[in-house]
C-alpha cells in the first residue's frame, strides 16, 4: 500500500539546491551520540542568498528521516519535483536564508508517516487518510486524500550551537485516486474535486499541527502547513500549492490560511487548452519554430511554465535532439542561446535542457530580470 517514492535528482534541473561546495563551518562537538562519543556538526557553507544552508553530521550531510515515503500511486515525478521545490519556496517566504539554517526533516520518522498515510483502521488509529468502506464504486468509495507529507527544519545558529526554530510541513492531496477492485484487475479512478481538495487538506492540515505539537521540540516555534494539489497521473506538469498558514509558536488550531496563486502549463498547448497568456504562447511558437527550422533532427520542443498570480514565475524547456556528433552539440547550443534570448519572454527564471536517448547534451540557463543566458555543453570522454 506505502511504497518509498524513488526520485531522480538531478543537481542541474533541480531547483531547489540547497548549498554548492562552499566553505564548511565547524559550529560545535557537543551532541551525544547514543555509544557515548560526541557527533561534530559543520554547515555545508553558501553560495549565494538564494539558498539555505544545509547541516553536516560527522562529515555527512543529515538527510530526511521519512523523504521519499508517499502512497504507492504516485507516479507522477512531476509531482514530487514540484511538491519539493514549491514547499521550499513558501519555507523562503517565512523563513529568510540569511538567518535560518535548512535540516532535512528529523522529527517525522518513516513509520509515523507511513501510518499516516494510510487509511485510518482498528489497527492504525493514527491513519490520516478516510476508512474505507464496502462499496467500489468510484462515487461510492471514500477516496485516499492525502499522498504524502515532506517535513523541513530550519535551525538558528546561536554562538557555535545550532537551535531547531521553525518548520514547515508539506501536505500533498490528490485530484484523482486511482484504485484496483481487486489486487491484478484494471485500474478505475475517483475524481476529486477542487472544493473537496480544499475541504479534506485544510481538516487534514488541523490533525497535523495538533500532533506536532505534542512533541516536546515543536511546541513553541512557529510551524508552516502548506497544501498541495497533486496533478493527475497523466498530466504533463506537476500539481500546485494552493494555500499555506504560518502558525506562531504554541498554536494548536489553524486560523488562517494565505491563499497561493500558481497553475502551470505545458507549452505548445493542446488546441482545447486556454493559457494565461497569448504573448508567452506566441514568444514560445516562436523560439520553437526557429530552432526547429534551423535544426530539423529535433524530436521534440516543449516547455512547463509556471505562473504565480497570473505572472510567469518560471520555465523549463526541454529539447530532445537526434544528434551525434559533439560539433552539432556545439553549434546547437549556440544558436539556442541567442534565439531564447531573442524570443523567449524576459524577467522571468528560464532554464533549458538538451539531451537524447543517451543522456543530457547541454543546459542553458537565465536568471530572473537578466538578458544573457549561460550555458554548459556536456563533453563525453
């Protein structure tokens, strides 16, 4: 029923990065460790104020206790690459790099999230998600709501001691559930709507903030729940948060929620979609039409956008190429660079893969409010 969700983490496409090799900094040797001996704690240093700092336990980075734990249906990588980066995004609305320290989470282990996950029973009274009752119809049936829960940590360095301050927990909902009537039949779905979406994620979102504050270290620091609308299995592009609420120190019970904005979009759209914007849709045929015209062994151009308010927020284009040989790699990527410069829309983060069957070829990549892309063409040896 609970499977370990494997994501492939790429440090180019990813990004939410939270520390390149920078100057690591010994804060303190003052943690027991449970034979006795003390653990020594070191920050993985900072490149820039885009990213949080992360922490070292004995020379390794401390990595989650549950990460990558969902309900076995989640399928979709756009979803949990998007559930991820999306969360650390609400975490920098709240919680500056300059002052906060990033933990992966320690506090939720992967037995209590995977109880939670599941179905609430005699067995598992802890289950977040509805019992299930007798009928398999997909309007009969109570559908699983919640798919997975990604907990973040952000410490204060204090002296050369390192203090858990604040915390944000993710919470991601399904829009549609898929399920088997019986354990090698075909698949059927229930379709869950916007209303329930909202309904179900912010009563879950109550239960979680309630149990996090029975534990000792969470009960007098300020706990960000933000809530994610998974995207089908199907879809192209990954879900969105829809709403967040910060919850200051002892708050048990959640008042206010701050509605996000976001939908994303594949590019070219499909002839029945509706985007955001004509002059984004446009500048995109546009750039596509030009590479594709001077380039033809092009299997594919396409790109996810993201758009926050009703503004571009972000972009990624893929390119699939039929390429060989590293010149054509080379003069490709050159040309991409002065046509997405020229065509693709501005002030707004764009990053651009190339890659065939065998493996990424180059990687463009530009910075909100900045002209010039950079680029890296990846040589093989």
């Amino acid at each position: 029923m609970l499977k370990k969700a494997i994501v492939g983490i790429s440090i180019i496409l990813s990004g939410f990065m939270l520390a390149a090799c920078g100057s690591v900094d010994n804060l303190s040797s003052d943690t027991n460790s449970s034979n006795g001996s003390k653990t020594k704690t070191q920050l993985t240093g900072q490149t820039n104020d885009n990213y949080y700092q992360g922490v070292i336990k004995n020379g390794r980075y401390r990595t989650s206790k549950s990460r990558g734990v969902s309900v076995s249906q989640e399928s979709n990588q756009f979803n949990i690459k998007g559930f991820e980066n999306g969360l650390l995004n609400i975490s920098k609305k709240e919680f500056s790099t300059k002052k906060y320290v990033f933990q992966e989470g320690q506090y939720l282990s992967t037995d209590q999230v995977e109880n939670w996950l599941d179905r609430k029973s005699k067995s598992n009274p802890t289950g977040l998600n509805p019992e299930k009752v007798k009928s398999t119809t997909p309007t009969g049936r109570t559908p699983i709501y919640l798919s997975q829960i990604d907990e973040q940590d952000f410490m204060v360095q204090n002296g050369k001691s390192l203090k858990l301050s604040a915390m944000t927990v993710g919470l991601a909902i399904n829009s549609v559930d898929y399920y088997k009537k019986t354990q090698y039949g075909p698949t059927y779905q229930t379709n869950i709507s916007n209303a329930e979406v909202k309904k179900h994620g912010k009563a879950i979102a109550n239960q979680v903030l309630q149990r996090l504050r029975k534990k000792k270290a969470l009960k007098n620091i300020p706990i960000i729940i933000a809530l994610y609308k998974s995207a089908s299995d199907d879809s192209l592009v990954g879900g969105n948060f829809f709403a967040y609420s910060l919850n200051d120190d002892s708050e048990t019970k959640i008042s206010k929620w701050t509605k996000v904005n976001q939908k994303n979009y594949v590019f070219p759209l499909q002839s029945n979609k509706k985007g955001p914007s004509t002059n984004d849709e446009d500048s995109f045929d546009n750039f596509k039409s030009t590479i594709q015209g001077f380039f033809p062994n092009l299997s594919g151009v396409t790109a996810q956008a993201q758009y926050t308010d009703g503004s571009l927020s972000g972009m990624n284009v893929n390119i699939t190429t039929q390429f060989y040989s590293q010149t054509e790699i080379i003069s490709f990527t050159q040309y991409i660079q002065g046509a997405a410069q020229k065509y693709l829309p501005a002030n707004a983060p764009i990053d651009i893969t190339v890659q065939s069957t065998e493996g990424i070829q180059s990687f463009l990549s530009r910075k909100a409010n900045e002209k010039k892309f950079s680029a890296h063409i990846f040589n093989s040896y």
